[in-house]
C-alpha cells in the first residue's frame, strides 16, 4: 500500500470515514458491523458509502441486537477477523457491557497471551446535542475501570482519523469514544501514511498539548477539549495563560505528559462530561497529587457531569461543563 | 440451505403466511373458513363502536401530523410517528379492560390516546423537557421506553405480580388483570425480548407480546431480523402465536381480546405479530429515501388503515356526512389545542436536575446541589461566554 499522503479538509465524522476506508483497505480481515451502517451509512453517516465500496461481507447490517454484535465480533475476531462495532448511540451499548467486560477484555489474559481479540468498538458519546434520554451519555469510565480495555477518545478530525486507524491495527480491544457534538466540526485531515505500528507509543497512548500556556492546566479529551480551548482563549483576555491537555487516552493515562504539565503551571483543572463523582477527573486529581505535591499551588479542580442521570435536553446546558465554569473553576484554583 | 456472507439467506421470511383479516382493503368483511371464533368477537360492535375506533384513529393521526409539524418549528426535540400503525395500536387498545398494564415502546401513540393519557402529555418526553411525561398508574400506562426491548421483561415481570396477586382466573371479568408489551420487528433480535418470552412461557405469565412488525428497524428490512415470519419466533418458545393483519383494526382487536381472554383465564401469554407497516420515516431526523421504494411506500398508501374503516363504515351504512365533518372540526380543535398545550410549556427548573435521584439523602447529590445552587446565585445575570 502506498503511505503517500494527502491533505484535505474534513469533518470529523468523515475523518473517521476516512480512518475506516484506510483500515478496510490496507487490511482485508478488517470489517465493520452495526445497526443500520449499510445502506444508510449508520445514523451520523459515518460508515457512509463504505458498504457500496466494500461489500455486504465487510460492512454488515447487524440484526438489532448489541450483545449479539459484540459477542459475534469476539468469534469473528478468534478467527482472524478485525470487528470494528458501532454502537448506534452511548446509551444502547449496555445490552453488549457483559460480552465487553466479561468476555472482550479478559480473553487474552485467561487464554495467558494465547489468544487476541482484537475488536474495536466505536461509540458515539457526549451531550449538547438537544437528543432524548440515552443519547447523551458518557460512560467512558465504566469501561476505563475494566482492565484488559483501551478507552480512547480523540477531539480533532486529525486524531479522528490517526486513532481509528491506529485502533483497527491495535492488537488490543479499543472502546473508540466519538464525541458526537464535534461530528460536524471541521479540520485539515492529513490522509495516507504507513499503517500505525502497534508496536510503538502513539495516538493511543499518548496525551497531546493543545495548547501551551502557564498559569494552570486544563486537562480534557473528546468533546471537552473545544471547551477547554475556548476557556483558555477567554482566560487569555483576562491576562491568564492556560495549558490544555487532550488527553486522547482514558486507558492507558498519560500521567507523565498531564503531570509535566502541571509541575510548570502548579494548578490544574479537569474539565469532563461524564460525572465527577468517581469519574476519569478522580484519577488524575490523585495522580497529580501523587506525582506534583510540591509544585501545586491549588487543589485540582473538576468539572463534571453531577451525580443524576444524564438530565432531559432542555437542561442539558445546566448539567454539561461550560466555558463559564471552566473560568470559574480556574478562579478558585488561582484565588486559592 | 445456502447461506453466504453478505448478510441474508436464501430463505426470506415468507410473506405467504396467512393473516387473520377480518376486513378487506376495499372494506368488506372478509369470511374465511376457521376465523368463526374471531368474527364471533367483533360481532357485538355497533356503528356506534366503529365510529368510535374511527375517531381514535382519526384523532391519532392528527396527533401526528401536530407532533411532526411542532418538531419542524423546533417545539420539539424530535418526534416519532405512528402513521400507518393506527389500527393495530386502536384496535388492540380497545381490546383491554381499565384494570390491565401497558408496556408501550415509543410510538404507541394510538395506545395511549385510547387509555387517556393527556396528548400534550405525551409529548414532553419529545420536547426533552421530561424523561418520561405522565404518571404511568393513572392510566395503566408505563412510561415509553427507548432502550429496545428492555420493557418487555418489565411487563413479564409485572404479570408475574398480577398472578402473585392472585388476579388471573378469578372468573371476575372486573378483576382478572393482563399485560400488553409492544415493541417493534427489529426489537425481536434484543436478547430481553427472548428473555422476555423466556420468562412468560415457563411462567405462564399473563402477558400479551404486541409486535408491530412495521417493515423496518430504521433502515433495515425485516429480512435482516429474522428468516421466519415473526410470529413463529413466539411458537419457538412454546407461546400461542399469531399474525394479525396489522392495518385491519376489527381483526386487532380480535386477536387481542382472544389472547387477553387467555391471559386473564389463567391460559399464559400470546405473542401477536401485527403485520403493518411504518408510513412516515422513523422518526423526524430520518431520511427513508435513503433505503426504501417509494413504490413500496405507494404499495402500502393503498392499504391505508384509516381509509379502511372509513370503507367498511361507508360499506355498513356507518358513515354519515355530518358526523364525519363534526369529526374533522374536533380534530381541528384538537390540534389547536396540542399546540397550544405544547408551546406552553416552559423548561423545568434547573435545579430539578437533582430531584428524585434518590429517594432519601444522598451525600454527593446534596453537596452537588448546594454547589450548583450557589454557582447559580453567584452568576446569575452574568454574561453567558458558552
Ligand atoms: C438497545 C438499543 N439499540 C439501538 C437503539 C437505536 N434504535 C432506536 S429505534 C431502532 C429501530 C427499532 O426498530 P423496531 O424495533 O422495528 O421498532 P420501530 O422503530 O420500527 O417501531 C433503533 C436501532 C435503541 N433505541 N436501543
Ligand atoms: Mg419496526
């Protein structure tokens, strides 16, 4: 296969397209199955076209039944097949979290390395979408708590599309969290390059700087990172200098890239979806106090989703971090 | 049998299963040769009674057509139609008596309008200012359900108490309580509806299983579901099953009444497969053109449920011109009134966000509340940066 490249600008739904396209192409064991991916190109079009280019062999019409998509990829994986699931929305991947968490994530280790399953599962995440009850979840510490599990989540089209590919080739199973409110946003997409080498660190290891600043640490992933940008941006206007950490990895953490980052600005601020309470934001408030005791000036801040149900849509904005808490929270860390 | 890799099989489920019909499309009753049992059921309806089913259906789809043009002018977050379903969702409502339970799935609008609850009502879960709408004892009416299939073993399980209770088989018409779940084609894949019938069966449970087989599950086709007819997914587990023509209201009805007869008799659960079909798009963000014929949609306009009791009244001598424009100045009115009802309804209070979490205080809501309550107070008025 050809690693020339070629650069484009893209959504990042269609950067996951592209990611997709790569993958079927450069490996043929590579398939992708869901609920309504065919012919209509899955709910968010992100499978769009790819069944007409690859067959109903490659990209299958699943019956609607998540256990059984995942359960079957597990088989289809044991035998030398690369599933790559979509999950229509969040919240319908439960029927499938017993074959993910007692099934998916262990067989490697009670096969002791015999076996791979080598399954990607993606799932369209997050709020701020004015949708209904189940379609605005973020469960991604639900599946971060299950070793054996990567949950990654990427915030830019160019990660999109990387980390997909980078997903597919991974010899692991991959929770692939797309932040469905950034689906329309758009960016340059560098498309081709070699197959990612599982082998090595990269995008689904590794946290990334958004970018660079002094004063305080914002750490975010998925569809946080634009809110932790734009705060960054208001802070800016207010003479104070925010770092943003895209963490892009839930699992593995990048403790050292968040905790570099820190050391330098001596505050930090996790900014999730998902709710605070036992939340991905816990961790590395422990980590950082672990790892940057000396250096912190303030307690680590959260925001977060609150301990309720994911609330109906005309609250969502109530519920759901905002650039004015993110400030807010930055106030107490630099007022501390 | 030939199987290969592109997602079907060389056996399709065979559309040649007979169907219990009772009216024909052009309206005229239909006699065959062993539905004497069922046509013995409708046979105590009066005109009075069609025209009742009529105005149901009627008021429906007004409900539809209402809910699908608020959503359009975003009163709505969105919206999922029932047009085409209006006979088997009015015909097998009808069938029920006050004391039984609905399990409904999301677009048994015609169910809950023939069980009372309130159309704006209905309507809040739509608006996204609600997760569910109404209280679900007042009617006998649980909350809609988005997760497929979960709810068909909330009903299984809810017969189980009515036959805990002590309910079915009394010989009390007034007393002896049912169940009716509905959910789609598509949810018959779901792992909790065969648990479901699981559950009923070696129960003996009296629930009735409502599957409007409307054609599609979003963008799929039946055939990527199941080889065999629906129905025979019932048998498979030992439960009395039957298709039912799905637009042919009387027929609904009757196959209804008989499975509830079973169920409140003691007799167990009945799987009913309604065979319909989904006229408008799956909801408000689908795009059928995308997967499907319009020659098919043309196919089933022709068999329309509400022309067909309007053919089978005008056939009977049941349709009167000045009832019909009474019936269409109502549903006027009733539109008005949905929209009205709708576009008055503000958004809840935020701070609801923490009601009913739990039912007793709980640590981290209660810190989170008396946070939010003061990261309120203290910005409120200040500008918005989001
Ligand atoms: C567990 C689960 N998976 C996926 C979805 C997304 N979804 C909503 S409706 C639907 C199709 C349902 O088809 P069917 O059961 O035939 O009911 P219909 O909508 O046709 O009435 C799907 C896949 C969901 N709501 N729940
Ligand atoms: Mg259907």
């Amino acid at each position: 296969m050809s690693t020339q490249t070629t650069t484009q600008t893209l959504t990042f739904a269609r950067a996951i397209t592209e990611g997709l396209r790569a993958a079927l192409e450069s490996d043929d064991k590579a398939m992708l199955m869901g609920e309504d991916i065919g012919r209509l190109g899955g709910v968010f079009r992100v499978t769009d076209g790819l069944q007409k280019d690859f067959g109903e062999a490659r990209v299958v019409d699943t019956p609607l039944a998540e256990s059984g998509i995942v359960g079957t990829a597990i088989g289809l994986a044991l035998r030398g097949y690369r599933p790559v699931c979509e999950i229509q929305f969040d919240g319908f991947v439960f029927p499938a979290y017993d074959q993910i968490t007692t099934q998916l994530s262990k067989m490697r280790y009670r096969s002791r390395g015999r076996l791979e399953v080598p399954v990607v599962i993606r799932i369209p995440y997050g709020g701020g979408i004015g949708a209904v009850e189940h379609h605005s979840e973020s469960p991604e510490a639900l599946f971060a708590h299950t070793a054996g599990l990567r949950v990654v989540s990427p915030a830019t089209p160019q990660d999109a599309y990387d980390m997909i590919r980078a997903a597919v080739a991974s010899p692991d199973p991959v929770l692939f969290f797309e932040p469905k409110g950034r689906y329309w946003s758009k960016g340059e997409v560098t498309l081709g390059g070699p197959v990612p080498d599982a082998g090595t660190p990269g995008v689904l290891d590794t946290a990334r700087v958004a970018r660079a600043g002094e004063d305080v640490t914002l750490v975010a992933y998925g569809p946080t990172v634009a809110t932790a940008l734009k705060a960054a941006e208001a802070l800016a206007a207010e003479g104070t200098s925010a770092e943003v950490v895209d963490l892009r990895a839930i699992s593995p953490l990048d403790v050292p890239t968040v905790a570099e980052s820190v050391r330098r600005t001596g505050r930090c601020v996790v900014v999730h979806e998902a709710p605070s309470f036992l939340g991905v934001g816990a961790e590395i408030a422990a980590r950082v106090s672990d790892e940057c005791f000396y250096s912190l000036e303030a307690p680590v801040q959260r925001v977060a989703g609150f301990h309720a149900p994911y609330p109906v849509a005309k609250l969502e904005h109530e519920y759901l971090p905002s650039v004015d808490r993110v400030v807010d929270a930055v106030d107490r860390a630099l007022s501390f | 049998m030939k199987i290969d890799a592109t997602g079907g099989s060389d056996v399709a489920p065979a559309d040649v299963t007979p169907l219990v019909q009772l009216v024909a499309p052009d309206g005229s009753r239909v006699v065959g040769p062993d539905d004497a049992a069922l046509r013995e059921r409708v046979a105590h309806l009066t005109t009075d009674d069609l025209r009742a089913m009529y105005r149901d259906m009627v008021l429906t789809r007004r409900f539809d057509d209402e809910a699908t043009s608020l959503q359009r002018q975003g009163e709505l977050a969105l919206y999922a139609q029932s047009r085409g379903q209006e006979a088997a969702q009015v015909g097998s409502a009808r069938a029920l008596a006050g004391q039984d339970y609905v399990f409904p799935s999301y677009r048994e609008h015609g169910v809950l309008h023939v069980r009372g609850v309130d159309p704006v009502d209905r309507l809040r879960l739509y608006r996204g200012e609600d997760h569910g709408g109404w209280d679900p004892n007042e009617h006998n009416v649980h909350l809609y359900t988005l997760v497929i299939g979960s709810h068909a073993l909330h009903a299984t399980g809810y017969a189980m108490g009515i036959q805990r209770d002590g309910l079915v088989g009394t010989g009390d018409a007034a007393r002896d309580a049912a169940v009716v779940t509905y959910f789609g084609d598509g949810a018959t894949s779901q792992g909790d509806v065969n648990e479901a019938l699981v559950f009923a069966a070696v129960n003996n449970a009296p629930v009735v299983f409502f599957c409007q087989n409307n054609q599609w599950a979003i963008s799929e086709p039946t055939t990527k579901q199941s080889r065999v007819p629906i129905y025979r997914r019932g048998e498979g587990f030992g439960i009395p099953s039957v298709r039912v023509d799905g637009n042919d209201v009387l027929a609904c009805y009757a196959v209804t009444a008989e499975a509830l007869e079973r169920a409140h008799s003691g007799g167990g659960p009945t799987f009913i497969e309604a065979y319909t079909y989904r006229m408008g798009a799956h909801t408000t963000s689908d795009d059928p053109s995308r997967y499907r014929d319009l020659a098919e949609e043309e196919q089933w306009r022709r068999r329309d449920p509400v022309e067909r009791l309007e053919a089978l009244l005008r056939a009977e001598g049941g349709w009167d011109e000045a009832w019909a424009a009474e019936l269409e100045a109502e549903a006027e009115a009733y539109g008005e009134r949905l929209r009205d009802g709708v576009r008055a309804l503000g958004a809840p209070a935020a701070e609801t966000i923490f009601d009913h979490v739990y039912a007793t205080d709980h640590a981290q809501v209660a810190a989170e509340r008396a946070w939010f309550r003061e990261y309120e107070s203290a910005t409120a008025g200040e500008e918005v940066a989001r």
